[in-house]
C-alpha cells in the first residue's frame, strides 16, 4: 500500500513499527537480538537506503553478511517482534571511483555494490519514497535521520572531545566530560496560503523548470507555530497572513526535519518577493492548481508524491483543507 494522498513518512501503517525504548539501553539484549533468526540489517550509503525491486521495497540484510561485518548497527526498533538494525556503509567507496552523487530529490541515479545482487541499489530515498509502503517509509525515514545525525556529531558540543555511540544509537555520550547528546528533529513551517479561489506557490532558485511549491521555512526560538506562518510568508513574499490552522505533519529526514502542515489565510494579494529568500511566487486559481495536479498546466509542472506540500494542495482542491 502506498502513502494515502502522496503523504510519505506519516506512519499510515498504524504503528507497525514498535520503537521498543526499553531495549536501547540493555546492550546486553540488542547484541542477543542481532543473533535472533528474523533479525535483519539495513544498509545505507551516504545516505541512500539499500532497495530491491525496483525501488518498492527496502533490501534487508543478515547481521552476517559479509557486506556489512564489522559495521555498528543502530536500533530501529522491532516489526512483528523481530529485530530491525541500520548500518552505515558511507566509508565504502566504489572500485571506479564514481564521482560524487548530487543527493538532491531530484536525483535518479543508483548504485550498486560487488558483493551484492546486481537488483539491490543503493538509491535516493526522496526518488522512492512513495513507491515504499508506510512501514517501510517509516523505517528508512529512521534509518537516514538516525545515521546522518551521527554522521554529523561526531564530537562533544559541550568540549569538543569524540563522543560515543549509547543506547543502541539513540544517544550519544562524551566520555571525557560525562556529556549525553540526543538526535535533534528542527520543526519546519509549511503552509499552503490561499486567498478565496486562490492559492499562493514559490519557488526557490536551482528548482527544475515549472516547480512552483508552498512556502516554507524554519521555526526559530520562542516563535508560535502561527507566528513562524505569519513571519515567512511575510518574508518570502510580503503577503499578510490572517487566520492559521494545523492541518498535518511530516517527518522529513534530510536531513532531520518535521513539517508542520498548516492552512493560512492571505489579507492581501500583493507579491513583493525577497530574491534572497525565494526566486518567484504566483496566485494560482483552483481551476489552474487542478490542471497542475493533472499534469496538463502549460507552465506549472506537478508536484512529487510523498512531500507534504502536495497532499496539502490535494486536500484544498477536495475541500477537505479544514
């Protein structure tokens, strides 16, 4: 099944996956768990979860298998109750020297590795991200936001010593100064803003041609989800923003964020972009935004399956954006 509306990452399995808290900090059970037949690895390259058929499922691996020995599996949690591990494998680099992926959505490109099957790939996961079921959308989301947090904190913030991997990768701890640091998720504003009939889309510089999406930005300290809203849509494009209501959430791993799906009301019409902020922004007409979503508008290209500004913009053409 794929994710309901486009929505990827947003847990529509019904808690399939059991986060098991309680065994992260017993050592001494997930080392027991990685020798439980049923116990499977999931590797990760720069990033890139590991994929079979095709892109619709994750490819999963023995704790055994020689592509992975050696490497520290991270916790995941439990599915069914059998044991589910990451693995980064970012340090592996390939025999050609390929060059560098560009690790952007837009990337279609894959790799493949000399010790697996030749239909295992590593791939982008916002390329595959609504082929995946729920459950599986959920375990990578995990997979790449756990292993690029530790691939980024290294080192104590606290005194700058190397700190350590704990609790089965959900913590990580400084053994010169005692310090315990957690994986951060930044909250992230996202909001569709309509005015009447209409509807307002950006798009930012480096975007494909005819991408237009809905505004977005970062919530900063002591800053209301409403307020942040109000603050960058002003921003982007000196539109005034009235009335703010939730609508949904997304986890968002890239790397670790968590959109806020919100509705906001326009008081004005009046676009005066910042450049720095945004390249372009337009009202679009309901009219117009269904011939996006079809695919049949002469400049406006249709937005990717799985990110939340589309299941946002669906919901507002169904008349169930409330």
């Amino acid at each position: 099944m794929r994710a309901e509306h486009g929505l990827a990452f947003a847990g529509g399995a019904g808690g399939a996956l059991d986060r098991a808290a309680a065994l992260r900090s017993d050592a001494g059970a997930l080392a027991a768990r990685l020798s439980e037949a049923g116990t499977v690895l999931l590797p990760v390259w720069r990033g890139r979860p590991l994929f079979a058929a095709g892109g619709e499922r994750l490819a999963w691996l023995e704790p055994g298998h020689p592509v992975v020995a050696g490497l520290d599996p991270l916790f995941l949690g439990l599915v069914e109750g059998q044991a589910r591990f990451a693995v980064d494998m970012s340090p592996w680099q390939p025999a050609d020297d390929a060059p560098e992926l560009p690790g952007s959505g837009f990337d279609r490109s894959e790799q493949g590795h000399p010790g697996l099957p030749a239909d295992l790939r590593f791939a982008e996961l916002r390329a595959k991200m609504a082929l995946l079921d729920p459950l599986e959308q959920e375990l990578a989301a995990t997979a790449r936001a756990l292993l690029t947090w530790h691939g980024n904190h290294g080192f104590c913030s606290a005194c700058g010593n190397a700190s350590a991997i704990a609790e089965g990768g959900w913590q990580r701890r400084c053994p010169a100064c005692g310090a315990q640091h957690f994986p951060r998720t930044d909250p992230v504003a996202i909001m569709l803003v309509t005015q009447g009939n209409r509807t307002l889309l950006g798009r930012s510089p480096g975007w494909p041609e005819g991408m237009y999406s809905c505004l977005a930005g970062f919530m900063e300290p002591g800053e209301t989800l409403e307020a942040a809203v109000r603050r960058e849509v002003a921003e982007e494009t000196g539109v005034a923003i009235g009335a703010v209501r939730y609508v949904a959430s997304q986890p968002w791993p890239f790397p670790a964020s968590l959109m806020l799906g919100c509705h906001a009301e326009a008081l004005d019409d009046t676009i005066r972009i910042d450049p720095v902020e945004i390249e372009d922004a337009l009202w679009l007409t309901r009219e117009d935004l269904a011939q996006v979503m079809t695919g049949d508008h002469p400049a406006i290209r249709a937005p990717r399956h799985g990110p939340i500004a589309g299941h946002l913009m669906r919901l507002w053409l169904a008349d169930r954006l409330v």
